[in-house]
C-alpha cells in the first residue's frame, strides 16, 4: 500500500505558480461559505513519517486560509492533568466547532503507532484502539463532521535525505531529534503498522490519502485541493436533518404496559426518627470512604436522572453533606447554549470529566438525547437510536480509565407527582421549582415512559449499570441514593 505511494509526483513550479492563486481563493471562498453555514465542522488529520511535511502542510492551510476560522492542534505526551482522565478527553476539548477547520497534529493515531512500534503494546491491545478510533470518528462523521485523514509518507532513503537535509540547515537542524533517528530505524516497522491504521480506519466516512511528501509543490496541490473539494461538496449536498418534531407529533401516545419501572414496589417507608439516624451513620462512611478513594486517586462520576419533583435535588444534597466540598463538583444540564449546540451533543459532558481523586454529580446528563430529545423531537429518529451505543461507548472509556461510574433514577408514581406539583404551587418558598415545562411534560408521561425504559434496555450494562431508586418517600430515597455509592465506593477500594 505505502509502497505504491513512492511514483515520484511531481509539479513543475512554472505549473505550481500558476495554479496557486485560484486555489487560494478557492478555499478561501468556501471556508467563508462554510462558517456561514455552520452545520459541519471538519476535521482534518496529519500523520505519518518524520520529514514527510506534516507541520509544513498545516502552516501552509493557516497561511492560504483564514486562520481565525481554523482550530489547530498538536498533542504531544500527555500531561498530568490529560493523563487523569479518559484518552479521548483532551481530543474532545480540541475539536472544532460547527462551521470551522480543525487541523490535528500528532493526533489520536501518533500514540497507538508509536506504541505498537516500539513493542510497548500487543496486537490485541493496538487492535482494541484501533476500534476505539473508529467509534470516535464514526460518532462524530453521524453528527455532521467531515473528516479528512493525510498520511505524509517518504521511502526509507527518502525519509533518510530529507532529516540529512533539515540537520545541514542552521534554520531547521533544531527539528531533527535523536528519536526521529530512532524512528528511521524502524522504518519497517512503522510502514507494517501504517498499513494496518489504514487498513482498520480508513472508512467512507473517515478516509486516509496518502500523500507522498518528497515534492513540496505536489504535496501542497494535493492535500490543498483535496480539502477545497471535500468542504465544497458537502456544502452541495448538505439537507438539513429534520428536527423530527413532526414525526413526533405523528406518533401514537404508548399505553403504558409492564415494564421495569411500573414492576418497582413503590412501597417503601421510612420514618423521620429512623431516617436522621440512618443519615448520619451513612454519611459517616462515606466520608471516610471518598477520603480513602481520594488518597488512591479514585475518580467517582454520580449520574441523577429521574421525574420531575422526584427529589434529585434533595438526593443530592444529602450526597454533598458528607463530602468536602473541595472534593466534588455539581454540574446541573440545562438546555444546551450556543457554543455547546456548536459541537456534538457529547461534548459538553466530556468538558466535566472530573480529575483524579474528584466526584462529579450530573444533575441531569447526556441522557437528556434518548429522553427529553426524543420525546420533544429535538432529535431525529436516526440522531436518538444511534445514540444508545455512543452513550455506552462513552461510559465504556469512563470505566476503562477506572472512573466509578453510578447512574441513578428517581421514579416516583405519577400520583406522587401530582401531589407534589400541586404542594409546590401552594408554598411560596417551592414556587420557582414548578414550571410551565413540568405541567407539559407531565402530560407526556406514556411517551417518557416509554423512552425511560427503553433507555434502561439499551444503557443499562455491566460497566455502567443503572440503579432505580424507589423514590414515592423522599426518607427511603435518600438513603439508598447513599447505600449505593459507598457499595460502589467499596468495590472500587477493593479492586
């Protein structure tokens, strides 16, 4: 495959010169249709061998675009903070919004290749992180992205020349590092486990293009025109994805049949005396458990979805009571702003990984797309269903990464509901709490019926399982809210 690439390409410069100028208006023009646009970002990636004119491409792109609209990035070793949490964290907070370029250096390919390269890592394990990319690109090619993979590539005594020639040069000796040296050694061995990248990643939505770097003129026309192409295109083809309200509203409303959460014994009491007793015992050791999980650098994200008036709130803060409050963060969802509409819908919760040793309460999260969005048609049918498998995706790097993971849901019977809805609009001091939106919710309860137990279906696995707290008494709620985590907080010591 890579071999092939070495045909020796070529432009002459009487060619290049003349050719340059309407490029350059040409990609200037359908970047500024782009950000007009704004529905897609894209996303463009540089690999492959040293000298191969990764970083000379990229400055290239900045200097023939407008570089107030592209977003560029090179990862080198990950940093303390990068490193206490998930891999793709840092690749999450980089990436462009809609209607921008992102330009990606040393991406999430450099760490796997050098990997494998120097026998750090398995075949099992790199093939394991090659399929991570995948799932990475291929959620972000079904929101809209456009994504463009270069692979720069020079022959071995190409390769060898071009380092020589950077190292004879005052202005660019300080480019060629011992490692790089080191890396043309295993030159084989980088082009066996380039193959392969390409092999597994290169997709319909995802493509690689390999770019042979040993003439700089062709190199530029090349990646230059293949970027003014791929923007333009989809700009020609773009439909704008139905918001799926209609379709909403076309739906029957579900009975409601048996299912995990009518099945609930919504029974359960305690009394006052009883609680404040349990309460205080409980959050004893949890304090001393989260002090314990802290000293090993234990990461612990609490995820609380649930009913309107079902007490999320009141949970909470029973949660926080025993814990430091430099130790832990809150992270209400509301409706997403501008610059979280701007990205893929889970990129606002990567945002809010918590660091090592820290918790992170989710008070509503990114259940809302399989619950609130699709009920209310803010999602289409395709962006709801395929979400299933992002979330468990999602949570799958959390729980690899060794993030404790506890998700919650608060039912309530809707008689509760109503009882506390109409206790709500009699105090003064819960008024604020009861809005226009929860009546209009409530009237929807068959279809989040509906949806809440299909997300249980669909999310609820074995890294990630969901707990259902009976919460019709607030008393009884609250309690098992707490006994949960510190079983989990004690798994995850032991472990």
């Amino acid at each position: 495959m890579l071999e092939a690439a070495e045909i020796g390409n070529a432009v002459p410069k009487q060619e290049y010169e003349a050719r340059v100028p309407q490029l350059r208006a040409e990609l200037l023009s359908v970047q500024r249709e782009l950000s007009a646009d704004g529905r897609f970002p894209v996303i463009i990636v540089f690999a492959g061998v040293d000298g191969g004119g990764k970083s000379e491409t990229v400055n290239l792109l900045n200097e023939w675009m407008d570089p107030r609209w592209i977003v560029t990035r090179a990862f080198g070793d990950p940093t303390e903070e990068e490193q206490s949490r998930p891999e793709f964290w840092r690749y999450w907070q980089a990436l462009p919004p809609r209607g921008r370029v992102g330009l990606f250096l040393r991406s999430w390919y450099s760490s796997p290749i050098l990997d494998r390269v120097h026998r750090r890592i398995k075949r099992t394990n790199f093939e394991d992180r090659l399929n991570r990319i995948v799932l990475f690109e291929k959620a972000l090619a079904d929101d809209g992205a456009v994504i463009l993979k270069f692979w720069m590539h020079l022959g071995r005594d190409a390769q060898k020349k071009r380092l020589k020639q950077l190292e004879r040069d005052p202005l660019t000796r300080w480019r060629v590092t011992a490692g790089q040296w080191k890396n043309w050694r295993l030159y084989d061995r980088f082009v066996d486990a380039a193959e392969r990248v390409m092999e597994r990643t290169s997709l319909d939505y995802a493509p690689w293009t390999i770019i042979e770097g040993d003439d700089e003129r062709y190199r530029n026309l090349t990646v230059s025109s293949i970027v003014c192409d791929a923007i333009r295109d989809r700009l020609a083809n773009r439909a704008r994805v139905s918001s799926g309200s209609a379709a909403a509203k076309r739906q029957k409303t579900p009975a409601i049949r048996s299912t995990v959460l009518s099945r609930l014994d919504m029974s359960h009491r305690v009394d006052r005396s009883t609680f404040r007793q349990a309460l205080e015992e409980q959050q004893g050791r949890l304090n001393v458990l989260h002090r314990k999980a802290r000293e090993r650098g234990i990461s612990v994200m609490l995820v609380f979805e649930g009913w309107d008036a079902a007490g999320k709130g009141g949970a909470i803060r029973r949660v926080t009571a025993a814990l430091d409050a430099a130790s832990y963060q809150i992270v209400p969802i509301a409706a997403p702003t501008d610059e979280e509409r701007a990205h893929h819908y889970l990129w606002r919760f990567w945002r809010h990984l918590p660091r090592a040793g820290t918790l992170t309460i989710f008070d509503r999260s990114w259940y809302g797309r399989v619950l609130v969005e699709r009920v209310e048609g803010f999602a289409s049918p395709a962006q709801w269903l395929r979400a299933y498998s992002e979330i468990n995706q999602f949570e799958e790097q959390l729980v690899d990464h060794g993030i404790v993971v506890v998700k919650y849901w608060l039912h309530i019977s809707r008689e509760e509901q109503l009882r506390r809805f109409r206790e709500r609009r009699r105090l003064s001091f819960k008024q604020w709490k009861l809005t226009d939106e929860d009546w209009r919710n409530r009237r929807k309860w068959n279809e989040y019926h509906e949806a809440v137990n299909e997300m249980f279906a669909r999310t609820s696995t074995r890294t990630a399982p969901w707990t259902l707290v009976e919460a019709n008494d607030k008393y009884y709620a609250r309690l098992k809210v707490i006994r949960i985590l510190i079983d989990r907080l004690k798994m995850a010591l032991r472990e």
